[in-house]
C-alpha cells in the first residue's frame, strides 16, 4: 500500500478514545469550587451524607408476672428471717425403750441396777467380744445356774437377754403370763415387769427411775 492510500478495513474510533500521545501534557486539574460556590439545600432538608438523625424508638411497657417473689429488707436491728428447717420424721419409740438403766431384783429382795452389759452365772467370766461387759455372780445353792449361763445387753430398743449355751436354758415369763424361750446363740427382748429365769434362778427385771 502507498503513502497517502486510505486502507478500506480500517475503523476510525470515535474521538475520546484514543489515549493522547505520551509528548502530550496533561489536562491541569480543576481547582475545586470555592466555598460561596456550594449549592446550599433548601430549609428543612438534611444532607443524609453529613448528618445522621437517630430515630426514636417508641418505649414498650415490660409485663411482669404478678407472682414473683418479693424480698423485702429486714430493718435495722432485726435479723434477717431463714426458713426453717423440714423436720426429721420421728422414729417410732418402742414402749419399753430404757429411760435411765434397768434394775435386777434378785431373790432375796437385793436389787442390782444395771445400764450396760452384764454376765451373770454361779462365777461367770468375759468373753473376747466384750471385754469391758460387767460381772454378776448369784448363789445358786441348787446349781442349776451354769458358771457363765447369760449374757444381758441394753441399747436403745431396751434390755435384751442372750442365753449361752446354757446347761438349763433361759426363760422370759412376760409380765401377761406368756413365756418364751430364749434360744441359744440369739438375743431376746425382755420387757419391763418380766421374770427372767436362769434354770430355777428367777430374776425380777424393772426399768430404772
């Protein structure tokens, strides 16, 4: 193609869209507006891009239940009431529970008051579970009593008789006539006003005063 051709398939952009040429200067930069030549808005409209005005939220009422709790301070000098405590349910007391030890009479009319566990026999002795048991030898001129014939113990349920292994065996005549027989190698309970007796020794037993 020769100088000063026009070439048919080239498209001529619109002007502004070509980037001026690097020996160009460039355009000098508008100064801005001086402050007289704002553009000042009309009474009563906000630039929202300058000034934020927080809308008022409307109060809403609180509903509270009308059974809460209300403490109310105790007064000055006064202590400061508590609940009292739930009461422990009562164990049920046994009629004939020991209020202050029990007493043997023996025949004779002598009276022995006991408030712990005794062995009773013609010449009784201890045995190793209860070393610190008090001793309580009778006169049995009949010997039917054995040397260490029973064993009497009191807890809080009331006097109880344990027979061992006695040669006669030993008896409880309840203060109704009823007898029962004490079985060897177990405890029974002796009732207020019953006779225990230690083959043909017969023992008085009463709560203590």
């Amino acid at each position: 193609m020769t100088t000063g051709e026009t070439n048919p398939f080239l498209i001529v952009p619109p002007p502004g869209l070509v980037p001026a040429p690097a020996s160009e200067k460039p355009a000098p930069a508008v100064s801005p507006a001086e402050p007289d030549e704002f553009i000042s808005l009309p009474p009563g409209i906000v630039d929202s891009a300058t000034f934020r005005i927080d809308a008022q939220r409307p109060s809403r009422a609180v509903e509270r239940p009308t059974d809460d709790i209300v403490f109310f301070p105790a007064a000055p000098g006064f202590p400061v009431a508590t609940p009292a405590p739930a009461s422990d349910p009562v164990d049920e007391v046994l009629p004939d529970a020991p209020s202050a030890g029990w007493t043997l009479q023996l025949p004779g009319g002598t009276t022995v008051a006991i408030d712990s566990a005794v062995f009773i026999g013609r010449d009784p002795s201890r045995t190793p579970d209860r070393p610190t048991a008090e001793l309580l030898a009778v006169v049995d001129p009949a010997r039917t009593v054995s040397k260490t014939h029973a064993l009497l113990e009191i807890d809080e349920h009331g006097l109880w008789a344990h027979d061992l292994r006695s040669t006669n065996g030993v008896f409880i005549t309840e203060p109704g006539g009823a007898e029962v027989d004490v079985p060897p190698g177990s405890r029974t309970r002796v009732p207020a006003g019953a006779d225990l007796e230690l083959g043909d020794y017969v023992i008085r037993v009463q709560r203590g005063a």
